[in-house]
C-alpha cells in the first residue's frame, strides 16, 4: 500500500513539474537577456571610462544596473566614475567660489547634492569634503545676502514683479530665509500691483475691472490693506439693477412672449454674476400696475428714463414677439430605383457542374421626406434709465426644422444595392450598380431611420428658450463701463 500512495504522490509532483515548466523556462529566458543586457552596457561605460568620458559612463553604468542590480563590475566602474565627476564638479565650485562668483558657486553645489542622490540610489557612495560644505554655506550666505538686496532696491522702485521674482529665487536656495520678512516682502511684490490697478481703475469709474483687481489680492490676502472694503465699494457701485417688462406679442402665438421672457430671467438668474441685479416682476407689479405695464411693454427714451425712476433700474430691457411660424409637410411618397441580389443556379461547360452566381435584377423601392419647421423672430431693446440711451438692441431669429427621410420595401432590405438604370427589363450604357461598402451601408441606413417627426410644439418650445437665452447672454455680457 506505501508503494502505491508513493507512486501516485510522484506522479502527481512530475505533473505539477511539467505544469512549473514554461513559467520557470520564460523565468530563465528573462534572467539570461537581462543579464546579457547589463554586461554589454557594462562593457560600453568601462570603454567611456577609460577614454575619460565619465559622465556618459555613468549613464551606461546605470543602464547596466537597471538590468542587474547584481552587476558587480557595473557597480565598481559607477563608483570610480562617479569619484571622477566628483572631482570635476569639486574644481568648478571651487573655480568660483574663489572668483566671488556665488550664485554659480551655488547652484554648482546644488548640482553636486543632486549627483550624489542619483549614484547612491545604485550604492555608490561618495563623500563632499566638510571643507566644500563649509564653502557652499558662505557662498550661499553672500549670495542670498545680494538678491535680498537687489530685491529690497527694486522693491524701492517698485518694480514689483521683477521683486517677486527674486523673492521666488531666494526661497528656492533658502524656503525659510529671514523668517517671515521675506514672506511678508514677497506678498506686497505679488499683492500691490493688483491693489493699485484696482485703486485706479476705482478712480476712473471702471468699477467693474477695479472689482476684479481687488478680488486678485482678497482671494490671497483679505486683510491686505484695505482691499476688501475698496473690493466691496466697487462692487456696489457696479450693481446694474435691471427690469424687464412683460413683452409684446405681435406675433398671434398663445404664450410664447411668457415663455421667451421666463427663459430670459431664468437664464440671467443662474448666470447673473456679481454685477447683475434683476427686479422682481412682484416689486415691479407693486410700483406699476397692470395697466402701465402694458402699455410700456416698448419703452424708450423719457419713458425708460421715468420708469426706471420707479423701479429703481439702470436699465429696461423690453421685447416684442413679432412672428411665430410652422410649415407641416407630411412625409411624400417617391418610388427609386434600386437593385436587388439573388443567387442563380447554372451550368458551367468548363467545369462541367452546376455552379451559382449572383444576379442583380432592378427594383424600385419607396422613398418618404417629410420636414416640420418653426421660424421665430423678437426683437428687444436694452435701454439705459439714466440717460435715455439705447444700449443694445436687435433682433434675434431662430429656425428649428425637423426632416424626416426613409425607405420601405416589401422585401428584404438587405438584399438591395444602391445605382440607377433607364430601363427594367433592358440593360443600358447609362445603369450604374454600386457595391462599395460604404455606399450600400448608408443606402440600407434609410431603410431602419425614424419615421417620427418631432411635433410642432416641441420645435416651437426649442425655438422660444433658444430666444430668450441668446437674449439673456446679450444683456448679461453688456458692461456699461466700456
């Protein structure tokens, strides 16, 4: 019984062998190609190396490593090359340091940190003497020492963003330098600008950019100087209380100077921003009744003026719907001409066997167009209640049209080829079949497309927000300080 639990256990082991094979075979494939890939890297940076290019060396020394992080030849050729670029690196910053060229000095230190990080993330380790660290730290002192005062000078001048940029370099060597001095510094570097564009525009009457100007140096500082009350003083005096009148209805539609009007206080709600101000239709129905509304559904001139008066609007926008349109074509009949595909038996006397071949004989087929269509036209004016003035005005117009195109047939569609011919039962110079794919595929498309036309009132709906949103975005895009 142990001799036969025995060999079914080693048989079991030889299938779970057979089972390991291609994975340990591809295993053994990858080492092999890696390994050979590290040693013909290895070989190229020893030949770098040795004709003193130790730079390129490392970076084929690193290729090796990459491969085969086992690489001890690679290893060791890292770490003399490395010590060689050292060394090269050592003589410049010492060429400069000594010539009182600091900010070199520096950023040649900053190069020697980041060298070594590389190599050493491959264990080739190389020391910096104390003595160059001792060095770098007095360059950087003298070198910080200058652009901080460069900085101060231009700051003096008020050359503000040239300031800034030193503050950024400065920070970059030393992120904490002078404390919170330099913080400080390069806040007025980054935030006067802003705050002095804003005053002056303040001072113009452009309140609307002075606004902005002022929100640049809030969002970063809101206690900087006093640019939130100055920010909230342009903001009140861009405030641009609009009122729109109920609009005239030229046009016979039930509804659609409502809709278009409903559309355009929605639209300027939603994307009114900081300036906007609409009034509302329940404040203007308190101060105006009824029956002056009417009869200012159009208002220009001393009119806008006395009414804004009363509603307490810099501007009246007003509207007339002046037509609304729809033409119905029911879809039309229009029979075409097609070809259909079928399969024929016959002799072949070469091959002595009966064969098939494709016919292609000539059909029509039925064609349906069909379209609705809605044609709206408004027009409306934006009137200034300060002066009287027309502020913008035009007429917008919008079409909507629906077609609808489909073919029938009261066979099977996809045997059906797109061409033309002259004469059913007569073939002609003239008949053209076409079987390119693209052709036939867009042909049959006909046969499975809608043969729903959108309603009528579905396309007038469109139409009308169409309207009142083109509107909306005119009103809501007028900057009266230009």
């Amino acid at each position: 019984m142990r001799d036969i639990y025995k060999g079914k256990g080693d048989k079991v082991m030889r299938i779970r062998i057979q089972k390991l094979k291609p994975f340990l075979i591809f295993l053994l494939v990858i080492t092999i190609v890696g390994c050979n890939g590290s040693k013909a890297y290895t070989k190229k940076a020893a030949k770098l190396a040795s004709a003193g290019i130790h730079k390129e060396a490392i970076e084929y020394y690193i290729q090796a490593l990459n491969r085969d992080r086992s690489n001890v030849e690679a290893q060791v050729g890292l770490r003399k090359s490395g010590e060689e670029v050292m060394s090269d690196y050592q003589s410049k910053f010492f060429k400069e340091y000594n010539s009182n060229n600091y900010k070199s000095a520096v950023y040649t230190f900053i190069e020697i940190e980041d060298f070594k990080t590389r190599i050493y993330a491959y264990n080739a380790e190389i020391n910096v003497p104390t003595h160059l660290i001792e060095d770098y730290q007095n360059a950087k002192k003298e070198y910080l020492k200058e652009e901080f005062e460069m900085a101060n000078k231009l700051m003096s001048e008020e050359q503000f963003e040239a300031a800034e940029a030193v503050f950024i370099e400065i920070q970059k060597i030393e992120p904490n330098y002078k404390g919170g001095d330099l913080k400080k510094l390069k806040e007025i570097a980054q935030l006067e600008p802003p705050y002095r564009k804003g005053s002056n525009f303040l001072d113009l009457g452009k309140n609307r950019s002075a606004y902005y100007e002022f929100k640049k140096v809030t969002d970063k500082n809101s206690a900087y100087k006093d640019a939130k009350f100055k920010m909230e003083e342009a903001l009140d005096l861009s405030q641009y209380p609009v009122a729109i009148l109920k609009f005239k209805n030229y046009s016979g539609d039930n509804g659609g100077a409502a809709i278009i009007e409903a559309n355009i206080i929605n639209d300027l709600l939603a994307n009114k921003g900081p300036f906007l101000k609409v009034l509302d239709r329940t404040h203007m129905d308190k101060v105006l009744n009824e029956q002056y509304l009417a009869m200012n559904g159009w208002v220009e001139g001393n009119g806008a003026v006395k009414t804004g008066e009363l509603l307490g609007a810099k501007a009246i926008l007003s509207g007339k719907l002046l037509s609304v349109k729809s033409q119905n074509r029911s879809p039309q009949l229009k029979r075409e001409k097609a070809y259909k595909r079928r399969v024929e038996k016959y002799y072949n006397n070469v091959t002595q066997k009966t064969e098939t071949k494709y016919v292609y004989d000539k059909i029509y087929y039925n064609n349906y167009k069909g379209y609705r269509q809605v044609s709206i036209s408004f027009q409306y004016i934006l009137v200034s209640t300060e002066t009287g003035e027309v502020l913008d005005s035009g007429i917008e117009e919008k079409v909507i049209r629906n077609e609808v195109s489909y073919n029938t047939y009261s066979g099977n569609y996809k045997d059906l080829y797109p061409g033309t011919w002259s004469l059913k039962f007569q073939d002609s110079t003239s008949d053209r079949l076409y079987t390119n794919r693209t052709k036939v595929n867009n042909f049959r498309r006909a046969f499975t497309a809608t043969k729903t036309m959108r309603e009528t009132s579905e396309l007038r709906m469109e139409a009308l927000k169409y309207i009142g949103s083109s509107v909306a975005s005119k009103v809501y895009h007028f900057n009266p300080e230009k």
